[in-house]
C-alpha cells in the first residue's frame, strides 16, 4: 500500500471513531465537553463540525436498538 493512500485511510478512520465515540457519549447524556476535553474554550467545540454525522450514527443505532428490543 502507498504511503499516501494509507496516511488517507488513517485519517478517514481516525474521524470515523470520533464521531462514533461522540455519537455514543451523547446518547449516553454527556455534552460535547465532557466527551472531549480541550484547553481552548473561547472558540465553539471542534465536535460541533461533525454534528450532522453524529446525528445520522445516533439514528442509525437508535434504530437498531429499538428493533432488536422489539424481537
């Protein structure tokens, strides 16, 4: 594998599992904050760029949760 395509795929990943972790800690009750610590607090949460995809993983698992419930 190039160099290249695996530092891509690295990084891909890397936010994938982030915006899962975010997705899990939110449906868990915890705010942005309390998922990632961060020194900077005067600038809105880095997480915030993500909240469309957290969304679509907490309805996805949501959706998941309920059906295996139902069974």
């Amino acid at each position: 594998m190039e160099p290249s395509i695996a530092a891509y795929k690295h990084l891909v990943n890397r936010e994938k599992l982030r915006i899962m972790y975010a997705a899990y800690g939110l449906m868990r009750g915890k705010s942005f904050e309390e998922i990632e610590k961060r020194s900077d607090t005067t600038e809105p949460h880095p997480l915030n760029k993500f909240v469309n995809q957290i969304n679509k993983v907490k309805e996805h698992y949501f959706h998941s949760v309920m059906e295996a419930v139902e069974k």
